[in-house]
C-alpha cells in the first residue's frame, strides 16, 4: 500500500523538527545557557586557583548542590550555592583565621564559594587528591567516609562508587563527577 505524498509532508516537518531540537539541545550554545550554566565564573575560577582544585569540580559541586541558586537552604540547613552547613562553615572559618565570618554571610556567594572551595582543598589534602572520597566526604561527611575506609578496607585509591553503601552519597558522586567533566569540555581552556 502507497502512503500519498501529502500525508509524507508531515511525517518529513516532524523528524526535521526532532532533529533540530535534538542538534539544539546538545550544542554548546544551549548547554552553556541552559544546562551548565556557569554564573560567578570568576569567584569559581580564582577561589579554586588559590586553593588548588578543579575550578570545573566547584562548578559541579554548586550545580549539584544548589543550581546555582545562591540562597539555597536545604532541609537539613546546609545554605548557599556550596551547600555549606553552618557549623561547618564556622569550623572553616577558623582554620582560615576569618574573624569576620558570620553565619548570615553563607547565602553571599563570594564567601560561599571561598568556604567550599577551602573544604573541598582539606578533602583533597585529607583524602590525597581522590576525588570519589572527597566527594563523598563533603556529601556524607569525612568522619562516614573513614569509617567506611576502615570497615571495608578502602585505600586512597578506592575508584568504586557502587561501593558506597550510602545511596544519596553514591548518587551524588556520580552526578557531581558527570557533571565535572561537563563542565570541562564545554569551558576547558
């Protein structure tokens, strides 16, 4: 049976349609302004400089945490674009010698991306620069995740996120680590 050749109009308009908007949502056009947006760019690039972290790593971690929406609270109280719980925040503050640090000033992204940033370089430190442990720890907290080093044998060069008996953290690894190198291949200098 022949189909008309009015009724291959549509069909053609359709799955031209489909093919731009796919062409489109995967260009880097749209994936900069829409899916990896990279607001504050310059306080992400020269807070991670200083502290000597992957400034596409912060970015994955504030779009994780917040999408960048710089007054975030989550329910547990963790705040800004770093999800920077308060307490912690003010621990940070200290090791930084901040006198000035006040808890209102963690919805100020400048401060919030100082203070993750510097959390994230003590990971690294604590954890030699391996990134599933520290991005475990700054989801599932540094005390879980040596507990878990110690009650599963993980070494610094634990790689296997599906071993990460906190669904949440493992989740969040994966995501923030996806989103990494996102980040890289679309603003890699």
């Amino acid at each position: 049976m022949r189909i008309k050749a009015w009724l291959k109009v549509p069909f053609i308009a359709v799955a031209l349609l489909a093919a731009g908007s796919i062409a489109l949502f995967y260009s880097d056009w749209f994936q900069k302004k829409y899916v990896y947006p990279l607001p504050y760019e310059g306080l992400i690039y020269q807070n991670a400089m200083e502290q000597d972290v992957s400034p596409y790593l912060v970015a994955g971690v504030i779009l994780a945490e917040s999408k960048f929406i710089h007054h975030a609270r989550s329910p547990k109280g963790a705040s800004g674009l770093m999800q920077v719980m308060p307490e912690t925040a003010r621990w940070i503050a200290e090791q930084m010698n901040d006198r000035e640090y006040s808890s209102e000033d963690l919805n100020d992204p400048q401060i919030n991306i100082r203070l993750g940033t510097w959390y994230l370089a003590s990971l690294k430190k604590e954890f030699s620069a391996n990134e599933v442990l520290m991005l475990a720890a700054y989801n599932g907290g540094r005390g879980n995740v040596k507990q878990w080093m110690n009650k599963y044998g993980w070494d610094m060069e634990f790689a296997d996120t599906k071993q990460i008996p906190f669904q949440e953290t493992r989740d969040y690894v994966g995501k923030v680590q996806k989103y990494k190198k996102r980040y890289q291949e679309l603003y890699g200098r």
